[in-house]
C-alpha cells in the first residue's frame, strides 16, 4: 500500500491479527551516538511511560534511561563505575547534554508519537 491508499474496514479486519502482534513487542531501533563514536539499541516506550515522562521535569533523562536496552544503562556496575547517586545520573554522565533529547525524541517516534500522523496533502507535496 502506498501512503495514500485509503484505509477499509475490510482491511482493518484482514490485519487484525498482524496489528494485535505487532502491538505486543516493543519495537527496536539501532541510533549512532556521536559523542560515544558507537551505536545504542532502542525501545519504543509504552503508553504509560511517555505520558509518564510527559508531566516529569527531566522527563527527556527518564526517557532515554528507560528505552535504552543496550548497553543496559540500569546497570548497578554502570551506575557504581560512573560513581552515580541517583539511578538517572547515569544518562547525564554517559550523553551529552543535546544529545538526550534527541534520543528521547527517536524512542517517542518509534511509538508513534511523533510523525506518525501526516495530511494527506503534505505527502503528495
């Protein structure tokens, strides 16, 4: 299907099962990290987190320290090498300062948040 195929409920119901899959998993994603000169793996974040991270002050922080899977950065080796406090110190002290919010913003777009929805007439143009 192209992006303009318009969806039926036919088509829904044929996807059924697929859409059901699809939604237990979390969906992955591999980002490079500049400052690190390396790649980190992703997940999406369930709904409940992202609303979640929404009403928290550094809720970017929280993002990123929940939706990196590897390197697994709720280590408590990680977090007592890095002379951490506070769990989410550890985020801080890994990334940079402008790099935080760009992978809580690459997590929140796996889960559809952020592009999922586009008009129609801006994809023709």
């Amino acid at each position: 299907m192209n992006k303009t195929t318009k969806i039926t409920l036919e088509e829904l119901i044929r996807r059924k099962e697929q859409m059901l899959e699809s939604k237990k998993k979390p969906k992955t994603e591999t980002l490079y990290i500049k400052s690190l000169d390396g790649t980190i793996i992703i997940e999406s974040p369930t709904a409940a987190m992202a609303r979640e991270a929404q009403d928290m002050e550094n809720g970017d922080a929280y993002m990123v320290y929940s939706c990196v899977t590897e390197p697994c950065l709720k280590s408590k080796e990680l977090r007592d090498a890095y002379g951490c406090v506070e769990p989410m110190e550890i985020v801080e002290k890994i990334f940079e300062p402008g790099e935080i919010p760009q992978i809580a913003v690459e997590c929140l777009k796996l889960a559809g948040y952020i592009d999922g929805v586009k008009a129609v007439d801006d994809i023709k143009n």
